[in-house]
C-alpha cells in the first residue's frame, strides 16, 4: 500500500528515486531564475509589511510565509526539476531465470495451490503477463536445478522431483555459462529451503566481483500449520550389540498445541520403544527422550515416526529414519590395580556375561610381581604395564586404580596421556589411597588429562579425607546412557537413592572448564559436593573419574537383594561408554550415511600404524558391497592435505544397503581393516523446514544488489531489472514538475492563507 500511495503522490516509485540522480534542466541560467523569483517574492513581502489594519505582526509573518512557500513551488516547477534514470536497453541484455525443481515445490498452502503452480501461470503460456514483460526487455535463458543444475528449454519440463535444494551451486554455474554475454541479473525462483550443506556466502562472492544482482521470488509460506515434523534424532552410529540408548528426539510443530502424540521407534517394522510427547507452543522445539537396547547385531536401519495427525499439512517430514551399525566384536580394556581390592573380584564378576567386553586385568601383588587375568597369550603384560605405544594402544580403555604415580616411568606417564589424546582411547580413573591428589599425581601428565582439579576445599588438612556419600545423578546424568538404571527418569532417580552408601578416600569436587558430572554426592544446593563420576573430552579420546574406592557395596551390602542386577548394570554401561568411539587404526567413513540412487558418495579412510602414526605410504582399498552382485574394488589415494587420509568417490546404482569396507597394507604388512554402511533410498529431506525461508532469499538479494519479491508484488520484477540491472544501459531523464505532490503542496498553502485569513477576520 505504501509503494501505491508513493506512486500516486509523486508520479514514479520509490525504487526511481532510489536509483537515480536528481537534477534542473531548465533552460534559463540559475541567476535568471533567482531574479524572477525575487521579482515576485519582494512585492509580495512587502505588500504583506505595510498591510496594517486588524493584523498584528504574527498574522502578516504566517500569511507571508504561507505566500512565499507558494510561489518557491511554482518558481521549483518553473526550473524544471528532473529524474535522470539509467536503465538497460530493450533487448540488448540477457537475464537467467532459476526456477526450483525439487519436490518441496509440490506442497501446497492454504489456498490448496502447489507452489509449482506459480512458475506454470507466469512463464508457460502465451497469456504469462511476467513472461511477456521480461521477454519484451531481455534475452530470457532458463534453467532448472535441485541436486545439479541444467539448462531448460521448455518450462513445462519441470519434473519436481529433485531431492535436494542447492542455491548456491545453481547461481554459480548459471552465472559461469551467462559469462560471455551482457547479463543484466539472475532471477531465483524457489522457497528458499537450501539443505546441500554448503556455506551460501561463498557461492554469492563470484556473483558479487562479477557485479551480478540476483531478484528472489519466495515461493511458499513461511510457516506450514497445522504440522508437525521429527527435526533430528541424536544417536551414535555405531555401538556395541547389547547397548542402552537414550534417544534424544527433537520435534516440532505448529497448530498441534497442548497435544500429546506418541512416538514410536520400529526396527525393521518391530516396534522396540514407544514414549509418548506432550507438544509445547508452536514454534517451540520438543526434545523426547526415548530408552531403548541396541540387541540385534549388524546395521539396522531405525525409524522414529509419529503417525499422522488429523489435518496435518505435510505427512512426509513426521519419521526420520537412522541407520546404526550393531556391532558384534569383543573389545579389550586394560584394568591395572595397584594392590589387590575387592573392586577387581566384582567388577569382573559384573562383565563376566558380557560377551562384548575384555577385561583384561593386570594387578600388582607384590614389588615387581603381578597377578595377570584374562590375557589372551601367555606374552601379554608378561612385562607389568605396557612400556611401548604399540603394547598399550592394542587396548580400547585403560582404567587405572589405587597405584601412585611414582610407579610409572615418565614415559609411561606420557603414553597413558598419548592412549587418549592421540589413539582416541578411554581412560577411567578409579579412587583409593594411592590414587588421585593421595597418589602423588599432581604436575603429571595424567594430572593435565583430567576432568577435576585435585585441589580441592573438602578436605580440611587435619588428617587423611574420608567421607561416605550417598550418590546421586546429577541433571546431566538423568539422560547419559551410563547409569541408567530406571526405565524413566523418575525410576532412575529411585534406584540410585535406594543404593547404599559408598566411601571415598579423595577429595574432588572441582570440575575443569568444559567437564560435566554424572553423579555426586547427596547434598544441599549451593554446598561443595564429592564427586562420583565426572568426564570430558581430551584431544580425541575421553577421561572418566570415579573417584570412590568401594562400588562394590552395591552388590554385597546387606540392604541390596541376591538378584539385584544394579551393580552389573552400571559397570557394563560404564565401561562400554569407556570404549564406545574409540577408533580403530584404519577407519572407514562416508559423507552422509543415506543418499539417493545416482547420488555420488564421498569415501574417506584415516589409516594409522599400531603405534597411531599417520601413514602416507600405504596401499588402500575399499570393497563396496551392495545389495546385489559381487564386491567392487577401488583403490584409495591419500588426499596429500592430511596426513594418513584417503579418499574416494562411488556412485550406487540401486536402492538398498551398501557395506564399505577399506583394507590398509603397507609393505604386504596388514595395518587393518575397518567399515561402515550406507542406505541408498528415496529421500524425503525436502519436505523438512519446508517454509519459505525469507531471511535466506533476502540475504541473497541484498548481498548481490537485487530486490525480494513474493508472488503479490512480483508485477514489479521487469521494471526493477530494467532499473538496477546490469550490461548495456541508457540514460534517460523524467520530469518532476507535474507530480500531484506539488499541486496538491501549493493548493494546502494558498488553502491556508485563505482559511487562517477567515479565521482571523481579515477578509
């Protein structure tokens, strides 16, 4: 309404004014006009200075001044001011149109339109009023793009069945195949919902050297409602078979308030978990936390769904669908005891049934004796703890108990640093008396890799610390899958308060920036509290602390019943998060784990010796193994950028499940094997965040010099290229005098004089 009124008012658009210059084109000089202007303006001062009567001085200025604002309009229009426009010449310049051809451009809005509707009744037809227009200016070259982007001979060729949206590498490529010609601007037709991942400001800086504006037009409503849509599930890719999940799920919604709805997760179309979620505001994500056990080894593809609502408008976006890779493998851990506990006895009791785990126990009896349990050859640990990379990186974890600091060498003390730094392993860090601050730890390496500060306000130095604590999760650990032991979080909070009381000869209650805690003592808020289990993230491995000396009272004490299965439970999810991430020396990765057929698939392997140096020489291949016929074989090469990475590249030829598997040798010496999984099927990304995303279009316009339209105020498109376009351009000026705005000014102040004379009395 507001660019209507402007027109009325001064005969021509904002948008002119805006680009062009103003100017007199009268013919007379500038003095001239000033004489002439005098002439009338100085008899007209001084008839109103010598009129007396009833006026007073107030009456005459007013009156003056309403008189000589009327003849400086007339003395403005008589020096003929002028708009000097630049516009491109009819014809002379080319414009590339962009039209959208993914499937988002079939949903409809309100009115039961598909988006794709607005691209058929303005630019198929001879009756396309916006089609003639551009077409009588410019030079029109069409082009269509989802995944990749391509020339479009014919309009009505639009498929809308592209999978994806990529702005950034369709205005590109257009922009490179209009180079040879005078290009006046791109027009982007699309609803904006860019999901190819790519940084958009990087695709608009060729467009910005180049001077090229790009026009948007945004296809869609910014906010479907009623819907509701399964935006991310958070879960590993890979865990180890018998795993407790918690799923974090976010959803969102609009026109569903208040509703609860259930979601539901299906392996393979058995229902394994269900929880129901109570949706808050529109607009207003939801996170459900769904618990669930990872049983059946092997890649299973899960899907989390919530079953279609009653007039909900988009159905495709309510179930994302994850794949998980199962795996079947027994994987070692080093337990190193510095004098014989009851801790060793029950945490292998604890694992024994857990046909995933290895703990491999080494425990120091005597001086330079020890007792070595689980070991896979009569060779291994014959020596004491690892005194090579090689020996002590072949294990996935390391948990560590009650042995000082001072029995390590500084080598070693540098190596169980380096086991998670640099291999990627757990390191799990037990209480005692000689463990921690009481252990002489303090300044070493070990000190620098953990979670807590060591020194601490709990103990007041009178004496050695000793404290029984009641344990307790913290609010982060109500959802970390290591200490669940409730099927919900108010059984989880019941089953740890209902655990007896351990002890604890350190005393940690200091978090390093960056760590969080899991479980803590009982306790007011706002007190300094023992820690019980804390961790964070080091390099690319992870450190645990349990600083508590006697876990095992949760099994044996007289209050905990014979079947009670909490103790087992916790220290098989604890020591399977302890491994869970650490990777192998050769590990195999790709750049999405679900893509279409057709699709390319980026391969990428980082190959490490036994030692976890990076190796530049070696001999990879990857097998790629799909749902039907033999193996393929590719060899790898190393990417030169990185060290010990490899890469390669697969296009998968039909639907299904593909298992990639890299070998790595080096010298006919194997340094490995590692795989993952890809699941090649139809995608429904596009019916995700499916709005029409404004902020992007209009970024995309302002950054490039062009304007955002929607399908109301589109008329205006082939004007304003011709306006602010580039390429070939002409020069043409535009009077200003006969604007209404003027003659309505100059009949308000000779209205005014007349009224404020009536009103007065003076006439």
């Amino acid at each position: 309404m507001f660019e209507s009124l402007f027109e009325f008012l001064f005969k021509y658009r904002l948008l002119l004014f805006q680009e062009g210059d103003f100017s007199f084109t009268s013919p007379w000089p500038w003095a001239i006009g000033l004489i002439v202007a005098a002439a009338f303006a100085v008899p007209s001062a001084l008839t109103y200075t010598a009129a007396r009567g009833d006026s007073t001085a107030a009456d005459r200025g007013i009156m003056g001044g309403l008189r000589l604002g009327a003849l400086s309009i007339v003395v403005f229009c008589l020096l003929q001011p002028t708009l000097i426009i630049t516009s491109v010449v009819p014809q002379r310049n080319f414009v590339g149109i962009l039209i959208d051809d993914s499937r988002s451009m079939t949903i409809a809005d309100q009115d039961g339109r598909q988006r794709s509707e607005f691209v058929t009744r303005n630019f198929t037809g001879e009756e396309s009023e916006l089609l003639n227009q551009l077409a009588e200016r410019f030079t029109l070259r069409f082009f269509r793009f989802s995944n990749s982007t391509q020339r479009l001979g014919d309009v009505s060729e639009l498929e809308y069945r592209g999978s994806r949206t990529e702005i950034g590498p369709a205005l590109v490529r257009a922009q490179e195949e209009l180079a040879g010609v005078p290009l006046s601007g791109l027009i982007l037709i699309t609803d904006g919902a860019d999901n190819s991942g790519e940084a958009l400001a990087e695709s608009l800086l060729p467009l910005q050297a180049a001077s090229t504006p790009v026009y948007t037009i945004g296809l869609g409503e910014e906010a479907l409602s009623p819907d509701i849509q399964v935006s991310r599930v958070e879960i590993p890719r890979s865990v180890l078979a018998g795993a407790s999940l918690v799923v974090d799920v976010i959803i969102a919604q609009r026109g569903f308030r208040g509703r609860t709805v259930q979601l539901v997760v299906e392996d393979e179309g058995r229902i394994i978990a269900s929880q129901d979620v109570e949706l808050k505001r529109d607009g207003e994500p939801v996170v459900a936390r769904v618990r669930f056990a990872a049983d059946e080894a092997g890649p299973r593809l899960l899907q989390f769904r919530i079953p279609l609502q009653p007039g909900e408008r988009v159905g495709r976006n309510n179930m994302r669908e994850v794949l998980l890779n199962v795996r079947d493998e027994r994987e070692k851990i080093l337990y190193f005891e510095g004098e014989p506990r009851w801790e060793v006895k029950f945490l292998r009791r604890a694992v024994a049934e857990d046909e995933n785990l290895q703990v491999v126990i080494l425990q120091r009896t005597a001086e330079n004796k020890f007792l070595r349990l689980d070991v896979d050859t009569p060779e291994e640990l014959a020596a004491g703890f690892p005194r090579t990379r090689e020996e002590l990186f072949a294990y996935r974890g390391l948990v560590l108990g009650s042995v000082e600091a001072s029995f390590f060498t500084h080598d070693q003390l540098n190596m169980i640093a380096d086991f998670v730094s640099e291999r990627g392993g757990g390191l799990l860090l037990l209480g005692g008396r000689k463990a921690f601050r009481e252990g002489g730890y303090e300044g070493t390496p070990i000190a620098q890799v953990m979670p807590v500060f060591m020194d601490d306000e709990l103990s007041d130095g009178s004496g050695p610390y000793f404290a029984e604590v009641d344990v307790r999760p913290t609010r982060s650990g109500l959802t970390h899958p290591a200490i669940q032991l409730g099927q919900n979080e108010n059984a989880l909070e019941e089953a740890w308060e209902t655990l007896p009381s351990v002890t604890s000869l350190n005393p940690i209650s200091k978090l390093k920036p960056g760590a969080t805690a899991l479980l803590e003592a009982a306790g007011g808020p706002g007190s300094a509290r023992q820690i019980v289990l804390a961790h964070h993230r080091f390099g690319r491995g992870k450190v645990i602390v349990l600083p508590i000396q006697d876990s095992w009272f949760w099994q044996m004490s007289a209050d905990v019943s014979v079947d009670d299965q909490r103790h087992e439970t916790f220290w098989r999810q604890l020591l399977r998060w302890l491994i869970d991430g650490v990777p192998d020396g050769v590990v195999a990765e790709t750049d999405r784990e679900r893509v279409e057929v057709g699709e390319s698939v980026e391969l990428r392997a980082t190959v490490s010796d036994s030692a976890f140096m990076e190796v530049n020489n070696g001999l990879v291949s990857v097998f790629i193994e799909g749902p039907s016929g033999p193996p393929i074989e590719q060899r790898m090469e190393w990417t030169v950028d990185e060290d010990g990475v490899y890469d390669a590249a697969f296009v998968p030829s039909e639907p299904g499940l593909y298992e990639i598997r890299v070998e790595a040798t080096r010298a006919a010496d194997s340094l490995g094997t590692g795989s993952t999984f890809v699941y090649v099927t139809e995608s429904d990304e596009e019916y995700f965040d499916a709005g029409m995303r404004r902020t992007t279009l209009e970024r995309i316009a302002d950054e490039t010099g062009g304007r955002f339209y929607t399908p109301e105020t589109v008329s205006n498109l082939p004007e304003d290229i011709s306006l602010t376009g580039a390429g070939v351009t002409l020069t043409e000026e535009r009077d200003l005098w006969d604007m209404p705005f003027l003659l309505l000014l100059l009949l308000s102040l000779v209205g005014s004089e007349w009224l404020y004379r009536r009103a007065r009395g003076l006439i």
